[in-house]
C-alpha cells in the first residue's frame, strides 16, 4: 500500500515538473491542488497560493521563469516530505504493526441501540446501529420524516438520545478527548443543517472570527482562510455578503465555515436539496475529495433524496423507514442476495396499453408508481433484454433505469 503511494507521489512530482516547465500557469493551478492535497503544513499551501498569484501578475518572461523554477523546487520539496512521511509510517507499523488511521477506517462515532421518543407526535426511533468511519462517506436516505434528522442531530451532539450509547472512539483516543467531555467532542463535529441561518458581514471575515473562535488567530488564521477560499472556490465571493451569494455558493460558505478549523466529523442534512445539477455535483466531488483528503481525511455522514447522486459518491448507505433502520451497509452490497431484478422507467402509454404491448414477456409484476412504472422480472432477466423487448414493443420510454442494485427499490 505504502509502495504503490509513494509510486503515485513520485508521479505526481514528475508530471508536474514538466508541466510547470512547458505552461506554468496550469502547471501553478495544479501545483496549488498538489500542496492542498500531500503537503505537511498549511505554509507549504500558502506558498503554493502565492507563487500561483506572483505567477499571474508577473509582468515579463524573466520573472514568470524564475517564479516556475521556484514552483518546481517547492513541488520536489512536499513530494520530498510526504514521501519520507510514508516511508516513517511503514517503519512505525513494522515495530507496532499498527496500521494507519487512513487505511484501516477507524471508527469515529459509533452508535449502538439509540432509541428517542417524541411524546408530542408519537414518533419513535429504536434500536439504531451503526458506525462512521473516517475516510468514508455515509448517505443517508429515507423519506421525509422518518428520522434522518433526529439522527443527524443526535450524533453531532445537538439532540440527547433516550437510552442507547453514542461514542466516539477515534475522537478519543487521537485526541485523549474523555467519553463525557462533550464540549471538546464537539469541537471535532461539523454539523450542517439542511435550513442555513443568515449571516452578516462578508464571508473572508466570517471565516476569520470562525477560527478566532476555535482559538486559531494571527499568521494562520490568515493562511488557513486563505487555504480553504481556494480550496471551495470562494475567490471571486470572499468578500460577498449573505445576499449577494446564490443557494449554491451559500452552501459552500457553510462547508468553508465548518472546515477551516478542520474538524473530523462532517455531518450535513440535505445539502443538495435547493441546488441544480452543475452545483450539485460541484458539492458532492467536494465531499468525495474531503473524505479522501491525504491529511486530513474525514468522515463524512450526507443525507439526500437525490438517491442516485448520493449512492455514486458514498461508501455506505443507511435506509430509514418510519424511524428504524431497513438497509445498514457497504453501496456495493445494495442489491445482493435478490430474488428478482427491477426496473424503472417512463412511458406516455397506460398501465393497460404497457401490459398488452408486453404480451408473452417474462415479469413477475408491473406497477405504476405515479411518476414512474416499475417492471419486476426474474434474476436471469437482463437490462439490456427489457430494453429490447421495449423496442420490438414499439413503447416509446423517455426515462430508464435499473434499480436492482438502488435504495429507489426499497421505496417502491
């Protein structure tokens, strides 16, 4: 693992050379994605950023010249440091055989038979289990009050549990944090809700009294501001207010909010709820890269009716219905041991017009859904055999999809 790392690193460092020698402009975007990426210390970043900013202000050859050589040294010297991390790390684990908090998911909150009543509504959650892993990313899905949030709230400290534990091991013993010290718990949680409250002033002094707040002031304050503006994008709207940002660059506030101080638990309620496609995918890529992170990984806990979505980016799924767990696995296993493949698709015709077109056909049930039909057939049932029997049919479909392996299976 550690050999295959350094292999990537080596590459990386190569490749960029050569970039930064033949177009140093792209060459310094990607150096700065580099530093953010395998540097040791947000002072590399911060010199990546200023050399990327020297580099496009620079007004003669001469000058951009020696400002690439100096991107080149600066991307040899965190190659450098993050191999000889590596190379550190396979030592320690040759004397301790303890492997790295990246490659063995550790467990950062583990929940185990959490029941919460709400006398008022009579809602209930029982006996929830589950663990969250950093590194991974865990979606959550479910219809709309059926718990998602209460747990979300729950794990992140702001809503008590009836009976059941909540703990946090990785937070415990990384950071010798007691089981009960809740207050120094949450300093390690960012919790997004899905309904964000207004702020005021601009979002770069937002940034800075978020880290003054969690103790970080002076010369990194500055850097760890202006690391994480570049690292979501907010160059062009660090100094908007609330009312000059769109849904999609408020959001990305809060997460710049909630990261800068760097905590290890992400949890965020909903967050593709008001966004479009474009900015959507812009988030979720985010979240991917930020439970990736070779520094700073994450364990990140998302919830969203935009299955699909959720289901490509995360590592596990949990599925809620009426306040108790149904499905609690790896994405990969959605699907496995079924009895029958399914199929959902769209068509002008009606119920009537699709059976009667489907005559001779081996399915075990057809059903409308009120959006979409959805097609039940045998295991051997193909994908690409509905798709062809559609066609020798003559239905016309505007929308198909096989959720066999999906949680849309498990609301419908």
């Amino acid at each position: 693992m550690h050999k295959d790392r350094i292999d990537i690193i080596d590459n990386r460092v190569h490749d960029l050379s050569v970039l930064l020698k033949e177009d140093a402009t792209q060459g310094a975007a990607e150096l700065v994605e580099f530093a953010m990426e395998y540097a040791a210390d947000n002072q590399l970043v911060h010199s990546a950023l200023l050399l990327k900013l020297n580099h496009s202000r620079a007004d003669n050859a001469l000058r951009q010249g020696q400002l690439a050589n100096e991107m080149v040294a600066l991307t040899e010297k965190i190659g450098r440091d993050a191999v000889s991390d590596l190379e550190t790390d396979v030592m320690h684990v040759k004397k301790t055989t303890i492997v790295p908090v990246e490659e063995r998911g550790e467990i950062v909150c583990l929940v185990n038979n959490v029941n919460k009543t709400f006398h008022r509504s009579g809602f209930k959650m029982q006996g929830i289990n589950t663990a969250f892993r950093l590194g991974e990313i865990t979606g959550v899905v479910g219809e709309n009050g059926n718990g998602k949030t209460t747990l979300f709230r729950m794990i992140s400290g702001e809503l008590a549990a009836d009976s059941g534990t909540i703990a946090y091991p990785y937070l415990q013993r990384q950071f010798g944090i007691m089981a009960n010290d809740w207050a120094e718990i949450k300093q390690r949680i960012a919790f997004i809700p899905q309904h964000l409250d207004k702020w005021y002033g601009s979002v770069r002094d937002n940034l800075h009294y978020e880290l003054a707040l969690h103790g970080i002031k002076g010369k990194m304050n500055e850097e760890e501001v202006e690391y994480i503006i570049y690292r979501l994008g907010l160059e062009e709207h660090q100094n908007k207010k609330w009312s000059q940002l769109s849904g999609g660059y408020r959001l990305r506030f809060a997460l710049a909010r909630a990261l800068v101080w760097k905590p290890v638990f992400l949890v965020i309620d909903e967050p593709l709820a008001n966004l479009d496609i474009k900015a959507q995918l812009v988030i979720l890529n985010d979240l991917r890269d930020l439970a990736n992170s070779y520094r700073y990984p994450l364990s990140v806990v998302v919830s969203s009716q935009h299955l699909h979505e959720i289901e490509h980016v995360s590592d596990n799924i949990i599925f809620m219905k009426q306040g108790e767990v149904v499905f609690n696995g790896k994405t990969d296993d959605l699907g496995e041991g079924r009895e029958e493949n399914t199929f959902e698709f769209a068509t002008e015709l009606t119920l009537e017009e699709v059976e009667r077109s489907l005559g001779g056909f081996e399915y075990y049930q057809l059903e409308h859904t009120g959006l979409a039909y959805v097609i039940h057939t045998p295991l051997h049932i193909t994908q690409m055999e509905v798709m062809q029997k559609f066609i020798a049919a003559d239905i016309e479909v505007s929308y198909f999809r096989d959720i066999s392996k999906s949680t849309k299976k498990l609301f419908v």
